[in-house]
C-alpha cells in the first residue's frame, strides 16, 4: 500500500517490462539514484511499431498499478521499445495511460530513458552492446541528436550479441566445410546447438532467434580471451563495429566531458550498456578502442528506470522532445 502519491517508472522491452515505484518530489536533488522500490518484473511486448503495439504495451503496463491503493498514483512514465520508430504511437500510448489512470502520463523510447538514466540528464553518447546493437547521441544545446544502428539483425546490430553469435556459426560452417580455419568455437558451439547438420533445425526454432544467436556471445569472448585466433578476430571487428556506431553518433564531439577523471578535457562522453559489456575482457578492449577514437568512457550514473523517473519530473533536460506527455 502507498501513503503517498507516488511515481510509476516502467522499461517496456521486447522481451523483458520492469516497473518501480518512487516518491514524488524525491528527484534530482536527492541524486538520480533515489529510493525505489520494485513493482514488477515480467515478459514485455513486441514494441510500439509493430502491429497492435499500443494495446500489447497497456496489457502489459497496466497490471503494474491495479492493486495499488492508499495514496495512488501521482503520474507515471514509460520508456517503451519502438517508441522513437513510432512517435505517433507513442503519443496514444501516452493519452490513454492517463485517460485510463487519471494521472499525467508520460512515453519516450527505452533507448532514450537508458541514455537519461546513464548519463544523469547530460548530454553525451550511450552505447547500447547487448543482444542487440545502437548508439545514441544527444547534444545539451539540443542542436543535435543521431541514432545510430539499431536497425535489427536482418540489416544491423552490429557488433551486438545476436552478431556475435551469428558469426560464430559462420565460423564454425566454414571450417567444417574446408572453407576456414579450425577453431575452438567447433568444440563450444557444438555442445549448445548440435552437429553443424543441427544448425538449420536449431536457427528455425520456436521464439526470438536474435536472442537465442545472442547465447552463443560468451562463447565467442570466452573464447577470443583464451586466445583462440577465429574468435579473436569476430571479437575484435566486434569492438570496430561498436567503436564506430558511438563516434558516429557524436561526430562533432557533441558532449564535454564534466567528471574530474576524464582522460581528455572536451572528449565526448560515451556510456556504456548491456550485456556484452559484463564481459570484463570485451568491455576493457571496447573501453581501449573508444579511448583511441578520442572518446571518454564514463561508469552510467543510473539505468533506464532512474532515467525514466528523471523525465517524469524534469522538463529541461535535452532529451524533452523525445518525450510524449498526456494529463
């Protein structure tokens, strides 16, 4: 039960919806990281661009705030997947949340809730390294916002998980056919999807194959770090890929560096997210190549949910236009 009227943050993904609840009023002055308590945490929907997105989003939002009584709610916030491809969407999304709530409703992208909670509200560059792949760039004098990639993996992604894991069964067809060189990826891959015959049965089944190609990744930088030569090589046109999405998306060194342990003065800021990054060999090999293309890598000062509770209640930030708001 709540005794106050409170904030509801929700990261809405394709695969995964988070949902916290926070204080209103308990913003930026007590830190971005304030005082959160979860909600929820279940399956997402297919995102706002796809057929019937906005009525899979409510379904899966509205079960958050049902059994919440006492105070209520004071507003909520959604960062959505497919939101930036589907602005109109989003807007309905807005309108109804709080048609249906009673309370002002807010949506942007999940791409931008992460790159506001990453980066406290700041200008600057997130790079998004999971199972699939983007760069997000924004500007403080919001004269200038690139996304770069996040375009899926039939045309991008690259870099990401599902690339990743994608490669290394390229890797391991062309070396069982005489048409590259061995490699200890046979041995690992074999033990997750079968003989090389087993691949087409095992990519043709049942549920999402960008992420079941992304199970394959720690393959691929386990063994790239071991020193495993094929593996070496798709790691590091891997951290190529990423190094360019995120200098392509500040191209005019966007975003000043403000933290005192910043490598270089003006050096545009880049956040790092997702799950490739946990891997400590891959995220220190990213971190070199970023450093090398003049870029400053930054800890994120929070994560999508922090960002999102950030919009709900800030208005100046330069992430605003990508903001939906309703009463």
């Amino acid at each position: 039960m709540l005794s106050a009227p409170a904030l509801v943050a929700v990261d809405l993904g394709k695969s995964r919806c988070r949902a916290v609840i926070a204080e209103l009023g308990g913003g930026p002055e007590h830190g971005l990281r304030r005082d959160r308590r979860p909600l929820y945490d279940g399956v997402g929907a297919p995102g706002l661009a796809a057929a019937g997105g906005v009525q899979a989003a409510l379904d899966a939002i509205l079960p958050l705030v049902e059994n919440l009584t006492g105070g209520g709610i004071g507003g909520i916030m959604v960062g959505a997947a497919g939101a930036w491809a589907a602005p109109t969407a989003a807007s309905e999304l807005a309108e109804r949340l709080a048609a249906l709530l009673r309370v002002p409703a807010a949506v942007t992208s999940d791409v931008v809730s992460a790159h506001a909670g990453a980066l406290g509200g700041i200008g600057g560059v997130l790079l998004i390294a999971g199972t699939g792949a983007a760069a997000l760039g924004i500007r403080d004098d919001s004269a200038g916002t690139r996304l770069v990639d996040g375009w899926g993996p039939e045309v991008g992604d690259f870099g990401s998980g599902s690339w990743l894991g994608r490669e290394a069964l390229r890797a391991v067809l062309r070396a069982s056919a005489g048409l590259g060189s061995d490699t200890a990826l046979s041995g690992k891959v074999r033990g997750v999807v079968g003989e090389t015959s087993a691949v087409p049965g095992w990519l043709a089944q049942d549920g999402s194959l960008p992420r079941r190609l992304a199970t394959l990744a720690p393959i691929v930088l386990d063994a790239a770090e071991a020193g495993d030569p094929v593996a070496g090589e798709i790691a590091a046109e891997s951290i190529r890929l990423l190094t360019a999405s995120a200098v392509a998306a500040a191209p005019d060194a966007a975003a000043p560096v403000r933290t005192p342990d910043a490598p270089v003065p003006d050096a545009p800021a880049v956040a790092l997210h997702g799950g490739l990054t946990q891997h400590a060999w891959f995220r220190s090999g990213l971190e070199s190549a970023l450093r090398a293309a003049g870029r400053a890598v930054l800890m994120p000062s929070g994560d999508a949910l922090d960002g999102a509770l950030l919009l709900a209640e800030r208005r100046d930030l330069p992430h605003e236009r990508f903001v939906h708001r309703a009463e």
